[in-house]
C-alpha cells in the first residue's frame, strides 16, 4: 500500500477529491459575492439563502411537475435570480448608497425570513434528490475512485467560474457593469439603464449561488438551514481573496478547499477551523486580502 506521509495514498486521494469539491462550491459562492459586492458593494448576507433556494426549488420542480436534472440547472436559478432581481428593487434599492452595513443588516433579515418560511412548510429533516442516471457511478483510477458527479460538479463549476470572470474582466459587457457602477451619471448621460442594470447584476450573483445549489441537491441532504452552515466559510473566503475581487475569489475558494481536505486527512480536529486560522493571518499580513486593492 502506498502511503504518503503516514497516510494510504487511497485515503489522501479521497480527501483531496471532497477537498477539490468543496471548493468548486466555494468558488462558486464566493463568485457571486465577490460579484455583488464588487460591482454594487452590498454586502449580500442573503447569499446562502439564495444557494439553498436553488437546492429545494430543484427538488420542488421535480417532486410537483417532473422537472428533470437537465432543466432544473437552468430553469431554478433563473427562477432564483428573478426573486433576487425583485429583492433588490423593493428593498435594497431603497437604501442605494448608504453605509454598507445596512445591506448587510437588510439581507440578514431577508435570509432569516426565508430560512424560518421553508423551515415551517419542510422542516429540517431534509430532502433527498435522486442523481441523475447519466452520473450514476464512476471510473477507478487506480489510486481512489472517482464518481462521474463529482467530477462534473468540479468541471462545470471551474466553467462557470472562469467564463463569469472573463465577461466581467475582458469584455464590453463587464466594462460597462464596472463603468455602471463606479459612476452611474456618466453613464446615464450615455443612455445607459444603470438601475436595470444594477438588478440585472445582482440577479446575476444570486444566480451564481443558485447554481451552486443545483449541483449541490444530489450530494447533500436539501434542508432550509443547509445556506446559513456555508455562509461563513464563503464570507471567510471572499476576506481572503480580497473583497470584491472577481479572480481572487475563484482561486481562494478552490485552494481553501483543497487545504480544507488536506487538514481533514493529517490532523481532522482543525478542519473545522483551518479556512479561519488562515483569514485571520492574512488579515494581519494583508488586511485588503490576497487579491484585494490596496485602499
């Protein structure tokens, strides 16, 4: 049996996988976060109620209308963001440019709201979502075995992640959302919608979460409290890579949870709190994180 530092190489190569996955999640999150707040700078603590929304409306649509895998990955994020998109118009656009803290005050609340409804209509049990037949099973790679899901969950969501990145970054599109909401007048003088298109981009981040919550209902039991468990490590990831920085919170949701997965294997008790422990340093180190720019 191989073994590398003390551990069989089977073990660390599972760990490494649920490492691997957890972070495409992560990155996905902290993606949609990263997007809000960095083009609308709403610190969007709504977010995991928005990823466990694409969860359960996943199951819903299946459960009362047949909605099959294939449909629900496009329909119920759409479903999804368009709630976001009414969030933003008739609560956060009310308090547009005020201290961010009451955005953050305000989308507690909706997520708490949201959270206490579902919990009252299903409980906390949780949901079971069947995995697609196409995914059923998997390839032995001769180290460890690798099922079909997880390594679509992992390539779908770098897909998403890197595509999202690129239309923001280095296209027409993303310069006019960045043009949009660093100076709205000058836009509006072009004959711009800003405010279109300030829905339109938090639509678009909450989507992002539901997206995640999709590809999130065949692996994990679907319960209304299954957002508020991820929430934090997601904020803590966001801090890391550097609040508002696009790039910076795909990278660091993925190396958070390969390093997640690696303290799971070599010393399980600090799991928990790993992703914390290395906020907290580079906060001392570079308190605009990793990828963030320096005020």
């Amino acid at each position: 049996m191989t073994m590398i530092f003390g551990v069989p190489l089977a073990v660390l190569s599972g760990q490494l996988l649920i490492g691997i996955i957890n972070g495409a999640f992560y990155a996905l999150l902290s993606l949609g976060l990263a997007v809000i707040f960095g083009l609308l700078k709403i610190i969007n603590f709504a977010h995991g109620a928005m990823y466990m929304l694409g969860a359960l409306v996943t199951v819903v649509l299946f459960d009362l209308l047949g909605v099959n895998y294939w449909v629900a990955l496009f329909v119920a994020p759409v479903l999804v963001g368009a709630f976001g998109i009414l969030i933003e118009y008739f609560l956060l656009r009310r308090i547009a440019g005020q201290d961010h803290i009451y955005s953050l005050l305000l989308t507690f609340g909706v997520a708490l709201i949201i959270q206490g409804v579902l919990t009252n209509i299903y409980g906390v049990s949780g949901l079971r979502y069947s995995m697609p037949d196409l995914f059923k099973g998997g390839i032995n790679l001769g180290f460890m075995f690798l099922p079909y899901y997880r390594a679509w969950v992992i390539v779908v969501a770098l897909l998403v992640c890197f595509g999202t990145w690129f239309i923001i970054e280095k296209t027409k599109l993303g310069s006019y959302l960045r043009a949009g909401t660093e100076d709205s007048q000058l836009m509006q003088g072009f004959g711009i919608n800003v405010p279109l298109l300030v829905s339109l981009t938090y639509g678009f981040g909450v989507m992002l979460a539901a997206f995640a919550g999709v590809l999130a209902a065949p692996i994990y039991s679907v319960t209304p409290v299954m957002g508020s468990n991820i929430l934090i490590v997601v904020f803590a990831v966001v801090v890391i890579g550097g609040m508002g920085s696009i790039g910076g919170a795909i990278i660091t949701g993925i190396l958070m949870g390969i390093i997640e997965g690696l303290t799971k294997t070599f010393y399980p008790p600090a799991s928990s709190a790993v992703i914390f422990l290395v906020m907290v340093v580079v906060l001392m180190i570079r308190p605009a994180g990793l990828f963030g720019k320096e005020a």
